[in-house]
C-alpha cells in the first residue's frame, strides 16, 4: 500500500482508474463524507484544476478511512 502525508495526515492509495471512473469513485465516497484527493501525473499544474486529462488518476483517501472506503467501493451500485 502507498502512503504519504498530505496537510498532516496520513493518507493512503485507494486505487488508479482513467479519470472518468476515478470522478465517479470520488463522488460516491464524497457523498458518504469521505475525504478523498485525486491525483493526476500533472499534480500542480492548471490541467489539475481544470480536469483535462482523461488519463489514468490515483484517488487518496485517510488511512484511517481506508477500510470504509474499500466498503463502500465493494457495495453494488443501484
């Protein structure tokens, strides 16, 4: 499992996925008030705000929220 700190806190890799998925992964653990950070090769630069790239991103969520991120991602979608 990749780790890193990010503003203090532990954070560890969910996963790689193109950009549409990973958007999608991101809104549904948004919506269960995960914190999640997507991470494009272009960290820093604009295309990073402005979501051009459709390439593969990795999702950053708490380590301490791993496992119920996992859950979550594990659950069928409606």
């Amino acid at each position: 499992m990749e780790r890193r700190v990010l503003a203090g806190t532990p954070y560890a890799k969910l996963l790689t996925a193109p950009r549409p998925v990973a958007e999608g992964i991101k809104a549904r653990l948004e919506a269960r008030g995960l914190p999640v950070v997507l991470e494009t090769p272009f960290a820093g630069l604009p295309e990073a705000a402005l979501g051009t790239y459709m390439g593969d991103v990795s999702l950053w969520v708490p380590e301490a929220l791993l496992g119920e991120a996992e859950a979550v991602l594990e659950e069928e979608i409606p």
